[in-house]
C-alpha cells in the first residue's frame, strides 16, 4: 500500500481509540503489511489505517478568534497537547 500524500493536519488512527480511550485488554494492535501502528509509521505514512484530521472553517468567517485557534493548534503547545491526547501530531 502506497504510503499516505504530505498533510499539514495530524494524523488519527484507531490507535488513539484503543490506547487513549477505552484501554480495553482484549483489543490488541496489529501489524499490516510488517509495519507496526506506531507513532513513527503513523506520521511517516507507512502504517495504512489513518484518517487525517481537519480544523474547518468557512471562508467569509470574520471571527478573530479562528485565525487564532489554527495558530493555536499548529503552535508547540497545540501539537503537545494533540500528541498527548493520543493523536499523532505533524512532528515538526
């Protein structure tokens, strides 16, 4: 499977489900293909099972504050708290 096109957005996977949210002992990750669901094959592409993640908005928003949130999340504390959530963040 061909790796996953560059995306400015971090990156999810059931990862995050599994080890973030429900911690269930019976559910146990897997590898596809050899690669390990990782946080180095998620953020390189070679693990296949992830979804980007978007932060949306609309183009005539006039709200300040959502310049200021995108910002946020593309900032060191932003990515911290993305990657401490369980989610795989860009790894700038």
């Amino acid at each position: 499977m061909p790796p996953l096109p560059s995306s400015p957005w971090p990156r999810s996977s059931f990862r995050f489900y599994v080890e973030g949210i429900i911690r269930h002992p019976d559910i146990k990750m897997i590898a596809i293909d050899g690669v390990a669901p990782n946080v180095e094959n998620i953020k390189n592409g070679t693990y296949p099972v992830v979804a980007p993640v978007y932060a949306v908005t609309w183009a005539g928003n006039d709200n300040p504050n959502v310049k200021k949130l995108l910002d946020w999340i593309l900032s060191e504390e932003g990515q911290y708290i993305i990657e401490e959530t369980g989610y795989v963040g860009l790894g700038k």
